[in-house]
C-alpha cells in the first residue's frame, strides 16, 4: 500500500509558487525564441545579419526543448506520451530509493567519516562543560528523576515486592542467627562494657517495682489465701517487696557482688552455647524461619518498595526536592572533575567512538534499508509530485540555460560554417 507523504500546506504553497514563477521565466524564454525564429524568417529582408538571427533563434528552441524534454521526463511522461525512459522518478522510485540509501552508507555514515566529526567535535569536554552549568544541571535531574519515576511506575508491584522479599529472605538466610548473637555477647561483655547495661538493668528494676508497687500489691493479694487477714498480706508483701528492692540497689551499687558475677558466667556460657550448641543452633535457625514467615514482616518487606515509588515520584515532580537537588549537585561536580581531567576526557571520547562504530557496524544497513523501505512506500506521483516541488525550481535554471547556450552554439556554428564555407 503506497503511502503519501505529507508536508505543511504554508511550505507547499511558497514552493508551488516558486515553482510556477521559474517555468514561466524558462518557458516564456522558449517562447521568445521560437517568436524572433518566426519574426525572422515571415519578414526576412535578404540582410546576412537576419540569418545569424535565425541560427541564434533556433538554437535557442533546441536547446529549451532538449532541456524541457529532459527535466520533464524526471517526473512525468512529456505532453503524455509513454516514451521510454521518461517519469524517472515515479516509475524507478523504488531503483531510487535503493541507490540513495547505499549512497549514504558509503559517504556518510562510514567510520572515518563519522569519528573525523566526532573528534572535531570533542563530544567529552563539551558535555562536561555544559553539564557543570547548574541550570543544565538541573535540567538533567528532572529528565533522570522523570526516567526513575516513570520506571518505577510501569514496574508491576508484586515482582518487585515479591524480588525484594525474596532477597531479604536469602540474605537473612545465610547468616546463622544464634552464632552472630553469640559473638555479639561476647563483644558486649569485653573489658567490661556491659557493666554499664546491667547497671541500667537494675535501676530499671528498681524503677519497675516502685512505679507498680500498688499492682503488685493487688495481684499477691489475688494470690493469697482467703483466710490470711490483709494485715499479714501487708507485712509480708512489703517484706517481700523491700528485700527485692534492695537486693538489685545492692547489686547494682556493687561491681562485684556474686550475683553479678554469676550473671557474667552465666552470659560467657550462653554466648559460648549460642556458637557451638547444635542445639541452639537448631532453635535459632527456626525461630529465623518463624520470623520470616510472620505476617507482619512480610507486610514490612512489601510496604518498602511502595513507600519508596511514592516517595521518588513525588520528589520527581518536585524541583526543590532533595532528590532533584542532589543528582544536579552530584552531576555539576562530576562534569567539573572530568572537564578538569584531561586523561579522563580522552577515556570519554574513545569510549563514545568505539560505541559509534560498534553502531554502525552493526546497525549501518539497516539506516539505508529504512531509506529504501520508505521510499519504496510512497505513492509514485505524489513523491514525484513533492520531489519536483522541493527540487523543480532549480531544475528551472537547466532550461533557461539551455536556451541560452543553445542559441549562443546555434551563432557559433552558423558563424564557424560561414567562415569555411
């Protein structure tokens, strides 16, 4: 199916005018001829000079025709008639086609050609240059913020979620939980730094029983028999309470009161137990796998990737964001370092030429058989129609100068025979 090509109507009309001006100017040119060839012979006088007149006359008709007949049969049959190798254009459009995009494979898009512009062009030092401005830096976060957040937003949520949890789950997977808990005690209890934490313990102790004393009180009197007047419950529940309280004042005033100390043993084994009990090891392992499994952490897992998309295509659209704000700081300084660097400029620019070539090696016929497929698309008279449009005014040029070296040969020749003869 041909397809028809479209131009604005405004480029149409200045060019048809065009056009039509330069066919006048060649055609009355012609005509002016054949009208002095008339005039010259319908009153000939019998003077030599009206025959050079003549010569001149008809070799100007010569020369237009041959030149009109020329530039027409590029587009149309002349005056209708099927006349071989005339309507170049529309009947070998696709010929055409074909040996315009060859010809821009071979003189334009080979590699000395194209690395001789890049090099001239100094592609490395002139983007660094432009992207250290900071309004082009700008300019480049809000395309890179658009491009993350427009990827971010035809990414199918459950693939990502489901990738994201799958990857936390892998790499909580491989750490052994009740060897790093072990290792980390042993770390908290060297030279004494966890002294500190069970000086805190037991004041928070103490804090704990004086802030509940009254609920306590109310649950040992739950506790106890019916029968026991709440005198005794008193006595005993504040002897009971006081000797606790003062136990961990005790223990937390002394650093190496025995309960401490037998707390401290009782850490060095746990955290030797942690590392090397199969046991332990087993229970840890499990109690991963029941963590990771809890609903409330697998909606953890899958509420990160939706915070995170809301998050970035909010800041996208927003120029004072601190997203925009550092991809212009971090591009303005990176294109500062590199137009400083000579050595990485020259890294640049071999890099971009060996991406171009690879480019064209691989992708060079396809560029001239795009040309010749679209070509070979086009309707045959409308592209005929519009390469004239385009091109015929020039063309123009062809046929008045026809007629005019037509006529000057026309002189000359008469001239050089009268000279012989």
């Amino acid at each position: 199916m041909s397809e028809r090509l479209t131009f604005p109507d405004s480029d149409d009309a200045h060019r048809a005018e065009g056009l039509r001006a330069m066919k006048a100017r060649a055609t009355g040119l012609l005509v002016g001829a054949a009208v002095v060839f008339v005039l010259a012979r319908i009153f000939h006088t019998g003077h030599r000079w009206v025959d050079y007149v003549l010569a001149a006359a008809e070799g100007a008709m010569v020369g237009g025709l041959a030149d009109w007949f020329a530039v027409t049969a590029l587009f149309r049959h002349p005056m209708g008639l099927p006349i071989p190798h005339t309507a170049l254009i529309p009947t070998r459009k696709n010929q055409l086609g074909v040996a315009i995009g060859e010809f821009v494979e071979q003189n334009f898009l080979t590699g000395s050609v194209v690395l001789d512009k890049l090099r001239a062009a100094g592609m490395a030092r002139r983007a660094a240059t432009w992207a250290a401005d900071d309004e082009n830096a700008a300019t480049v976060a809000r395309h890179a913020s658009a491009v993350l957040a427009g990827a971010a937003g035809v990414l199918r949520d459950e693939a990502v979620q489901g990738a994201i949890e799958h990857s936390m789950a892998s790499w909580v997977r491989r750490i052994p939980l009740a060897p790093v808990a072990g290792r980390a005690l042993k770390v908290a209890t060297q030279d004494g730094r966890h002294e500190e934490l069970l000086d805190a313990a037991f004041r928070g102790g103490v804090r704990f029983l004086e802030e509940h004393r009254e609920d306590l009180r109310g649950r040992f009197g739950k506790e106890s028999p019916w029968w026991v007047p709440d005198a005794i419950d008193d006595r005993v529940f504040n002897k009971l309470f006081d000797g606790l309280r003062d136990f961990l004042l005790e223990v937390g005033a002394t650093p190496h009161h025995e309960f401490r100390q037998y707390l401290e043993q009782r850490i060095h084994v746990l955290a030797d137990r942690l590392q090397n009990d199969p046991d332990l090891l087993k229970r840890g392992e499990d109690l991963k796998e029941q963590l990771l499994a809890h609903p409330a952490v697998r909606a953890w897992t899958m509420s990160l990737w939706t915070d995170f998309k809301n998050l970035l295509q909010r800041q996208a659209i927003d120029p004072s964001s601190q997203l925009r704000r550092r991809i212009a700081e971090e591009v303005a300084i990176i294109a500062v370092r590199i137009g400083d660097d000579d050595e990485m400029l020259g890294k640049i620019d071999g890099w971009i030429e060996s991406a171009v070539l690879y480019l064209l090696d691989e992708h060079r016929h396809q560029a001239g058989d795009l040309i010749a497929s679209t070509v070979a698309r086009w309707d045959p008279q409308d592209a005929s129609r519009r390469v004239e449009l385009a091109v015929g005014r020039d063309l123009q040029f062809i046929r008045i100068n026809g007629t005019v070296v037509g006529g000057l040969a026309g002189l000359v020749i008469y001239s050089v025979g009268q000279l012989i003869g």
